[in-house]
C-alpha cells in the first residue's frame, strides 16, 4: 500500500525491542498497573509530516542523578512489586500496548519521520524506520509514567548544552603528577584562601580535580580540563603556587611550554625551574609530570592498553579469577569477561538454562564493581570498560550500570567526562531525552565541560530535520562553531540531512562536497560519516554517486576506506562481478566474516560451485567461516531423498565444493545421516593438509576465474551435457597454497612451513 495512505499498522508478534526489557532477573517496575497506562485506542500511522515548529514546554524540572532515581524507584517498588510468574510482568501485555499507542506529541522531535522515495524498498526501509522510533518513544513515555517524572523538552536540554559549552578552543584532559616531596608543600598552599585550587580555577576558566594524594606520603595527582590555553596557564600557575617544584617533565608534544620569567628563580626565594627535554633526569619527589590528554590509567603512565576480542569455549562464570587481586589484575578479569565471544554452535550447550551469556557478563560484572572487598582495586579504566559493554547491550541492562556508576560515585573514584560518554550514546540511541537530560546534568555538576562528541549524541538523539537545523542556528548564534569539534560534528549532521531528504540519482557530489568544505573546513568528513552516507546512497540505488564519492574520499584522502565500507558496498551492489570489482578495489583492506558470509550467500542462491569452493576455502584457511556458512554446507552434505532444484544441482557438484578426499575424510558415520561430523570437520582437515600453508592468489582473481567456470558450467548443463568425472575435474578451480611468511622480532623475513 504506497505512503500516505491512512491504513491501520499491523505489526509483527515478535517485537525486538520489547524483547531486550526483561534478560536479566531484577526488581521490575511494575508498569501496566496504572490507569493512566491503559492502551488508547488504535491510532492510525502514515508519513503525514508534523507541525513546522515544535510545541514549545515549559523548562524541566531539576531531576536528581540517575543512580540515585534508580535507588529509589527500586526501593519503592521492591515491596509492592509482584511475583516473578504474574501476569503483569509478562511481555505480551506491554508488546499489544507499543504496537496501539501512539507516542506523546512532546517527544515528536524525537520519532524519525518516513520519507516518500522513488524506490519502493527504500521507502518501506524508511516507514520501518519510523515505526521503530516511534516505538522506543512509547516504551520512553511508559517507564515516564511508571516513575510518575515530568517530560524534558529538547529545547531546554539545548539551552543548557549550549550554557555549559566554553566558545573558544578545544577541550582537552591532562594529568599532572607532583612528588611526594613537593606534594606536600602543595596540599598546604591549595588549602589557603588566595592560592586554592577554586581561585585557580575560576582565574583561568580551567577544571581541576584531585584524583589521588588527599592522604600524606601521597604524590599529588591532579586533572586538568579545559583549552589548551587554560591549561597552559593554569599549569604555570600552580607551579609557581607550590613553589618547591625543580623541575617539569611534559609527556605530551600538543602541550607547548615555553619558561616563563619566575622560572629562572630569585624573587622570594623562588628556585629556578627546568623544563626538561628527551633524556633529561631530576629527582622525581620535586617534578612536575604532565602526561599527555589521552592517557586514562596510571598504572604504566602512558597510553591505554588495547584489548582484543578472544573466541571463549567456557561460560563466563568460570573464567578463573586473579590469585592477587591488583588494579592490574582487576582491569585484565574485567576486559577477559567484556571481549570474550562465545561460538553460536558452543552457545546452547554451555548455557543450557538460565541467563545467556551476555546476562552472566552483565552479572559478573556488577559483582565486581559492587563488591567491597575489591573495593580497593577498581581502576577507572575497567569501570570505563564494564560501562562500555552494558550500554552497548541495550536498555535492559542500564540498570546495572547505574548500580555500577552509583558505587563508583560513593567510593569517590575520579570519574572525567568519558565515564558519563558511554550514558549519553546509550540515550541518544534509545531516544530517551530524560534519561540524557538527567546524565547531562550529573555530569554538569561533577564539574566537566559539554565537548564535541556530547553534542554528536544530542544532535544524533534528534530525528525532525527543522528541530536539528534550529539546534545548529542557536549553536552557531552562540558563537559555538568557534570550536573546531564542534563546527565539525555540525558538517556532518547538515550533510547527513543533506543527503536523507535531497539526495537523487543526478545530484553532484564532488560540487556538494565543495560547499561543504567552505563552510564547515576540511577536516568535517570522518571515515564513519563517510560509511553512513555511503550506506544512504547505496540503500537507494545510486551507486554511480557512491562510486563518485569513493573517488573523492580517495583523492582528498580525508576518509580512509575501512572494512565496513567495503561491507556497505557490498550489501548495495547486485552484481557478482561488480562485487568482485569492489575486493580489488582496496588491496589493503582483508575480507572479514562478514564479507565471505555476503559473498557465500550470494553464489549460494545463483549455484555457484566454484566460487563455493573459493570462498569455503579462504574463509577456512583465515578462520572466519560463520555458522550460517557451516550449517548451510552441513545440510547439503546430508544424504536426502527428496532435495529441491537448487540442492540437487549443488549436491551433484560437492565433490568440487568440499574436495574429493577431505569429502571422503569426513563422511557420515551412518548412512542414513543420524550421525556425522558435518562441515565442522573438514575444518581441520584443510588445516592438516595445509600444514600451515596460505593460498598463493588473492580472493578477488581467484573468484572471477570461479565465476567464468560456473558460467560455462550453466551453460553446458542448460544444453543438456552429461558431466563425467573427468570433465568435472576440469571445471574445478585450484587453490594453489604457498608458506606463511612471518616476521621476526628483527625484523627479518622467513618462511614457516
């Protein structure tokens, strides 16, 4: 039924998002209890385009921190909320009232509006689109009442954004660590009324907080956070404060110091001060270390260390726990549960009832944090980690990262303003306007300034394109653009509506660009923005103009092609050889699961045996078969009676897909396929054969050499030919395989067989 049309939505049964609100066992609000909660009659949807200007509210009032509302919400409702097995708690009830209400008329700004296009799949893209925003607006307005809170208006939150966002410069966090010796003297003279850290503070417009050394025998670690000039001039001043300082080690180059006159010493007895350079020494009881703005742990005083994600064929829960418990040790068990991923086919058997195994992370983790015998060994960087996690989970587990966050609050661990980034995102994606209004103003209160990327989440949260551009009219008034982050995240947002309400099959993106550039600089266009407006002209079929845009990105060299790039073309391109074509494109960029498992499905609809064998193999010699790949093939290695058109032709050519002797290797236990090892198996049998052997060709030359033999191979069976063995074994491919060659510590070359 085209848009516009005025048709009762009936949706699905199966609601993904109602089905994220009960994972883990907890003390449910109970909210279908009210009156007020009780479904409206059925409301009609369509893609009519609401007022021009919002209705304006009156200005929220104050809410307390979210930690502290969930405390008390829960604490309410612990005793009158009723049995796990009642009815009111079961998720049929709130799925039929999402799918009947409408959401309020205060949270419109908030629902994505459904955009008539000439495509007809783009357009019910962009209708689905809407129905899901609208839904997470109903759930929004359900747990409001629930809580008995009062609606934000956006308008209010902008001005408070806008109130708290300094007009000049980018924001940035350093860490200062004083000695012990000069500790001392410093923890006196930040106590008296003219030279305390408030007084600084306010003199140069820069945030400063004491992280570690309220206690004696303590170095003084504190952090600053402001623009490079505040910084600057708050460090100098807190030298020439404390007074016994000799000397000054900076660890970051974007922190530029030159000596001022007082640091050659002489008036009031001040002793002179180096500025020491690569290699330089002095007594670390009387320096001074600024370490640089992205360092956010002090156990090795340099970089974050990097975690990788790692396959786990245990459950969470018996991951083993450190012998000693360190800050170290601590951030290592913590990152061990956050990036451990379980296979699909490993799932159900370790989680045979019970929680999954997100839900036991979830649970471990809020152990940890919660736990006062660990108390002392929780790091700012595991709390940054486990709060990463949950929130990348959904709604239904931001109760425990509250839980979590409240505790980090009442064991006064120094929480900057990275620790409230991971709430804002999680909002902005759900669309909960009062949820980021209440983590703003926390973080407000905590002392931190409103950055760049906590404007990418409220401009982001924002769906009407008017609401968005009389937002970025106000920052511009307000003189925000001024900010380099700021001006930049504005270029991506005009450019993303730019694109979702303008865009056409002719438009010119290279003249787009341009104008862009001029008004918002150079350096507007990152690689994610590059992937979205990628994914918004592929989706509706201009890939003349993607192509276009791939040949600006590269020419500026602004936005690197990453694997997701090459993924999104891949999903908007049809063509077999186009989708080739797309794999040489970038020589540097390896196939992920993702592309084999797109490329798989794709020969797997159209025949293809050899680009079957091709893609099997590579993806099992680079370890990234999926489970969809493995069942697929598994079910076609099974001796059936009746098969379809399409499995009857891929079963006559398995021998090519799989090889003749890994085939006969891992062949069923039981004739009548009761029992086998299945495509699992030949796993390790090409690595045996391979014995740590790589294939000599690249994917891309070795799929078009597939793709011409399955053509000929359609071809000949559409004229009737009858394959023997030996013309089968010249219309399969060969992998020819080569030695991995490897790096040694030295830098040397070798080959490893």
């Amino acid at each position: 039924m085209p848009l516009g049309v005025r048709s009762p939505w009936r949706a699905r049964s199966g609601v993904g998002l109602v089905q994220r609100l009960s994972l883990v066992p907890r003390a449910s609000l109970n909210l279908l209890s009210a009156r007020r909660l009780l479904p409206a009659p059925r409301c009609w949807l369509s893609s009519a385009q609401p007022s021009a200007q919002p209705s304006a509210q009156s200005p929220p009032t104050e809410l307390r921190d979210p930690a502290e509302q969930l405390e008390r919400s829960v604490a309410r409702t612990t005793l009158t909320s009723p049995s796990p097995t009642s009815p009111l708690l079961k998720r049929r009830p709130l799925r039929r009232l999402i799918k009947k209400q409408t959401p309020p008329s205060y949270d419109s700004v908030l629902v994505k509006q459904p955009i008539r296009h000439r495509d007809r799949l783009a357009s019910r893209s962009s209708l689905s689109k809407h129905v899901k925003s609208a839904r997470k607006q109903v759930v929004n307005d359900v747990i409001r009442n629930a809580l008995d809170r009062q609606p934000n208006d956006w308008r209010s939150t902008l001005d408070l954004m806008i109130r708290h966002t300094p007009k000049f410069g980018e924001i940035l966090d350093f860490k200062v660590g004083i000695g012990r010796a000069a500790a001392a003297q410093a923890r006196e003279s930040f106590s008296e009324l003219d030279t305390n850290l408030w007084q600084i503070q306010q003199k140069h417009q820069c945030k400063i907080h004491i992280d570690v050394g309220l206690e004696k025998d303590e170095p003084l670690i504190l952090s600053l956070s402001g623009t490079i000039v505040s910084v600057r001039d708050s460090l100098l001043e807190l030298v020439r404060v404390v007074g016994r300082v000799l000397a000054i080690r900076v660890l970051d180059p974007t922190l530029q110091l030159s000596p001022p006159e007082f640091w050659k010493g002489g008036g009031q007895g001040q002793l002179p001060i180096k500025l020491l350079g690569d290699g330089d020494s002095a007594p670390e009881d009387d320096t001074v270390t600024v370490y640089g703005h992205h360092t956010t742990d002090f156990v090795k005083l340099a970089q974050p260390r990097r975690h990788k994600l790692y396959k786990l064929t245990t459950r969470a829960d018996e991951i083993p726990q450190p012998t000693v418990w360190t800050k170290l040790s601590f951030e290592q068990h913590v990152a061990r549960l956050v990036f451990a991923q379980v296979p699909t086919h490993l799932h159900k058997s370790l989680y045979l009832t019970g929680m999954d195994h997100q839900s036991t992370v979830v649970s471990l983790l809020t152990w940890l944090f919660t736990s006062e015998d660990l108390r002392a060994y929780v790091s700012l960087a595991a709390l940054k980690l486990a709060l990463r996690f949950i929130h990348a989970r959904g709604r239904a587990f931001r109760h425990a990262a509250y839980a979590i966050f409240y505790k980090a609050q009442l064991h006064h661990l120094p929480l900057d303003a990275q620790s409230f980034q991971a709430y804002l995102v999680s909002t902005s994606k759900d669309g909960d306007l009062d949820g980021f209004n209440s983590v703003l103003r926390a973080m407000l209160r905590r002392g931190h300034y409103v950055r760049g990327e906590h404007w990418t989440a409220f401009l982001s949260m924002i769906q009407d394109p008017r609401a968005k551009s009389y937002a970025m009219r106000r920052m511009t008034l307000s003189h925000l653009h001024n900010t380099r982050p700021i001006l930049e995240e504005m270029g991506r947002q005009n450019m993303l509506m730019e694109l979702e309400h303008n865009a056409g099959p002719e438009m010119n993106i290279k003249h787009l660009l341009r104008a862009q550039n001029r008004q918002y600089g150079q350096t507007w266009l990152d690689t994610i923005t590059f992937n979205k407006m990628i994914d918004m002209l592929g989706s509706r079929g201009y890939s003349s103009v993607c192509h276009e845009l791939l040949d600006c990105a590269g020419l500026h060299q602004r936005a690197r092609p990453d694997q997701y790039t090459l993924n999104t073309m891949m999903t908007h391109t049809r063509s077999i050889q186009q989708k080739i074509t797309l794999l040489s494109r970038w020589p540097g960029l390896e196939p992920d699961g993702f592309t084999y498992q797109s490329l798989f499905s794709v020969a797997w609809r159209q025949r293809l045996p050899n680009m079957l064998r091709v893609i099997w193999r590579y993806a099992a010699f680079a370890g990234l078969t999926s489970s969809n790949m493995r069942h697929s093939l598994t079910v076609l290695m099974k001796p059936e009676q009746e098969l379809s058109k399409q499995r009857a032709f891929l079963k006559a050519w398995e021998d090519v897909i799989f090889g003749g002797r890994e085939l006969a290797a891992s062949k069923w236990l039981n004739s009548d396929g009761s029992q086998g090892f299945g495509a699992a198996s030949l796993l390790g049998i090409y690595a045996k054969e391979a014995n740590n052997m790589r294939p000599s060709v690249r994917l891309e030359v070795k799929l078009l050499e597939a793709y011409e033999l399955d053509m000929k191979i359609h071809k000949l069976n559409k004229e009737g030919t009858e394959f023997s063995p030996s013309m089968k074994e010249n219309l399969t491919i060969d992998i020819p395989l080569v030695p991995r060659v490897v790096e040694n510590p030295s830098g040397e070359l070798k080959s490893r067989i």
